[in-house]
C-alpha cells in the first residue's frame, strides 16, 4: 500500500508541474492570470485528436503538430488580444477578465467542433499496469514522470543561460529597467506565451493519454498549476517542483481515508495556509515596499 501510495504521489505531482511550469512562466513574467492556459491545455489535448485518430498522422508527428499548433495560438492569443489591451495601458484586472473570456471562447468552439463526449487517442486494449516496487504503474504515467523531470531541466536550463531565458528574467524582475537596457519587452511575451502554451499543450496530450479527453478537462489542472505556484513561490522552478511534491502527497494521503471529492478541497485549504501564513511560497523572500 505505501509503495503505491508513493507512485500515485510522484505522478500526481507530476502532471500538476508540467501545467503549472507553463502558467508560472507566463505569470512571473506578465504578471497577470493567464487562466486561458487551461483551455490550452485541453486545446493540446484536442489538436492531438485530430491530427492522430481523425487527420490519421503517424503518432509522434501527430503530438508534434498539436504542441506546435498550441505554441502558435499562444503567441497569437498574446499578439492580438493582449498586447491592444496593454497598448491601451489595461490594468492585470482587464487582463484576467479578457483571459477568462477567451477560456469560454475555446472551451465553446472545442465542445461545437468535437462534441461533448469523451474522446481518447489510446489505440488497442487497455492493458493491466506494469508493477514497481509491489505497486502498478502504466506505461504512460512512466512518460508522464519523465517528461516533468524532463521539461523542468529544460526549463530551468533556459530561464537560466539562454539569452532569452535571461531577458525573461529581467523583464519579471523589472519590466521598466529591463526597456532602459534595450530588451524588447513584447518579444519576450511573445516567448512566454508560446513556450508556456507548448507546456499546457504537452500536459494535456499526456493527460488525454493517460485519461482520455472532454472539453472542460482543462479547469481542474488549471487550478492545481495555480495552487502549486502559489505553495511552491513564483517563478522559483525548485519551490514549484517541492509544492507539486506537497500537493500530490496531501491529495493522494487524503484519497485514502476520505472521499474523492475532498482532494480539491484539500488543495484549496493548503492554498489558504499559505496565503495566510507564507504568500511567497517555499523559497520566496517576502516583498519590501519602499517609498521616494
């Protein structure tokens, strides 16, 4: 029982930070809550579809496409939605709202393109899990594992040493300063939008793999990306990776003496502990006003 306790932690925790990777990079660095992101990762989820089962692509070609697809609308949703409503000195509340709305939009169009019901992109029979350690794991949520370990090296690589990487950090840390030294504050957008939507869109081709798809898969992954960069502080990659950790073992330890249906409530009263207690999360410094 506790070794599988144990693997259903680490894939839960896994999943949670492959989304809330995406949302967090976005977030740190245009400051505003991009919750559209969780209909991009259903978006990813659905592209997959159909390019796979219904265009019939080869499988890896058919996952290519979708995350390239998902990464386009991305950069297009920041190009031509938010940039007029920054141009236009928008405020991070308009920004939400405007979010919000594409959300709907997208959830709106999936669910009249493809119908309600559930939609997979497994092919062959479902077969009994593989056993580890005296508990069972399939192979998907094998992948699943490795691709978080995966992209959050990736990730950290990038934000760290990379060119780009380094002027997304200069824009999150100071958007004014970082114009002074002649970085182009719209490119980077354009960057973290895109390369936040490719993670969304990898998070829901996985899911949809391991699960299967329907059009509102995209809220509750949504909601744990946020409450796992709130535990874990914002735009600190290894504080997200121990809040991901945190949240699985709390939902996952729950799942075993309680209902279902009280893990999301579990994760929204650790959000509440936080913010209460520790609003900079893990490994966040609290903030200092000063005044000239």
């Amino acid at each position: 029982m506790f070794s599988q306790l144990i693997i259903n932690i680490i894939i839960s925790a896994s999943t949670y930070l492959i989304i809330a990777l995406g949302f967090n990079i976005i977030y740190s660095t245009c400051r505003f809550f991009h919750f559209a992101h969780g209909a991009i990762f259903t978006l990813g989820a659905y592209f997959s579809f159909l390019f796979y089962s219904l265009l019939k692509f080869d499988f890896f070609s058919s996952f290519l496409f979708s995350i390239l697809s998902v990464a386009i609308l991305g950069l297009i949703i920041n190009r031509y939605i938010y940039f007029p409503i920054r141009k236009h000195q928008g405020t991070s509340l308009i920004l939400l709202i405007a979010s919000l709305g594409i959300y709907l939009i997208i959830q709106n169009l999936i669910s009249f393109s493809f119908g309600d019901d559930t939609k997979s992109v497994r092919s062959g029979v479902v077969k009994e899990g593989l056993e580890l350690f005296s508990a069972r794991i399939t192979p998907i949520q094998i992948v699943i594992i490795i691709s978080a370990i995966v992209l959050v090296a990736i990730t950290w690589l990038i934000l760290k040493y990379s060119t780009i990487g380094k002027a997304s950090r200069a824009v999150a840390n100071n958007p004014k300063l970082s114009e002074i030294y002649g970085i182009n504050k719209e490119r980077i957008y354009n960057f973290v939008f895109a390369y936040g939507s490719a993670l969304a869109a990898i998070a829901g081709i996985l899911s949809a793999l391991d699960t299967d798809m329907t059009p509102t898969m995209g809220f509750r992954p949504l909601m744990m990306g946020v409450i796992v960069m709130i535990i874990g502080g914002v735009g600190n990659i290894p504080g997200i990776v121990l809040g991901a950790l945190l949240l699985g073992f709390a939902q996952n330890l729950a799942a075993w003496y309680l209902p279902s249906q009280w893990q999301d409530a579990i994760a929204f009263a650790i959000m509440l502990v936080f913010l209460l207690f520790r609003p900079q999360g893990f490994f966040g410094k609290p903030l200092k006003k000063a005044e000239i």
